[in-house]
C-alpha cells in the first residue's frame, strides 16, 4: 500500500512538472514572436526612409549656414560653428531660406544661453540641434527641419 502512495506521488510529480515545463516553452515561443515582430518593423521602416531621400533630393533640400560666431554662456569664451540644415522637402527649404535671419537668431541665443560644457563631445552637439530644431520648427509652415548637422566648430 505505501509503495503504490509513493508511486501515485511520483507519476504526479512528473506530470506537473512536464505541464509547467510545456506552458512555459508555449509562452516563451509566443513571447518571442511577438518581440520579433517589432524589430522587423522598425528596419523596414528604416529602410523604406533611407530609399525615399538620394543624396540629390539631399542635396537640394538642405540649406548650409556657416560661420555663426557667438559668446557662449561662460565669460570669454565663444564658438564659431556651421550648420547644415536638411528639410523635408523644397517648399519648406524655401520657407526656411526667405526667414534665414530669424533661424541665424535663433541659433545665436540659443548658443548664447549655452555653457561651453553643453557644446561638448557628441551628446552635446546632439542636445544642441535638437534644441534648434525645437525652436525653429514652429516657424516653417510648409514643412519640417529633418535633420541638423553641425559641420564645423570651434571652441575658444
């Protein structure tokens, strides 16, 4: 009688453990597919971006702003950096060419309240145009900044 109470554990033991183990391969296999999905969206939408712009259509939306000298934030220092400003499309880069004064006064304060520990290394450059184009997006109605690089500096 107690041999067969032990065995009746064993063999129910052994079934709940093949139960747990199934639902967990079940539930792993779906997670992963899951997870899956998205990342694969995300490099199809990349590279569905990177067929629409050639380096023409680059080109001839982008709009260069060089040699914006300012005092930064910090006493008697000062940079001297350009920009290349890439649009949407031509509409907006000719909206941003007829307000280039506005857009070179928003990148002269905006670097005038800025410490030269801001304007640092990659992260500060990328804080920087983000900045830019938080503040010069609401000024174009026929499009939108698409991206802002800085193509020179210098720190003094």
């Amino acid at each position: 009688m107690l041999k067969s109470r032990v065995f009746l554990l064993v063999v129910a033991i052994l079934i709940a453990i093949t139960l747990i183990l199934t639902a967990a391969f079940v539930l792993w296999n779906y997670m992963e597919k899951s997870a899956g999905a998205s990342p694969t969206q995300q490099d199809q939408a990349s590279a569905n971006e990177a067929e629409q712009a050639s380096p023409d259509e680059t080109k001839e939306n982008t709009v260069l702003i060089e040699d914006v000298m300012t005092n930064l934030a910090a006493n008697n220092r000062f940079i001297k950096a350009s920009f290349a400003i890439e649009m949407e499309n031509k509409k907006a880069k000719e909206e941003f060419e007829k307000l280039d004064f506005k857009m070179k006064a928003i990148i002269v304060q905006t670097l005038a309240d800025t410490t030269p520990e801001q304007v640092q290394g990659s992260k500060g450059f990328d804080n920087l145009t983000s900045a830019l184009m938080n503040k010069m997006n609401p000024l174009l109605t026929s499009g939108n900044i698409k991206q802002i690089w800085i193509t020179a500096s210098v720190l003094q």
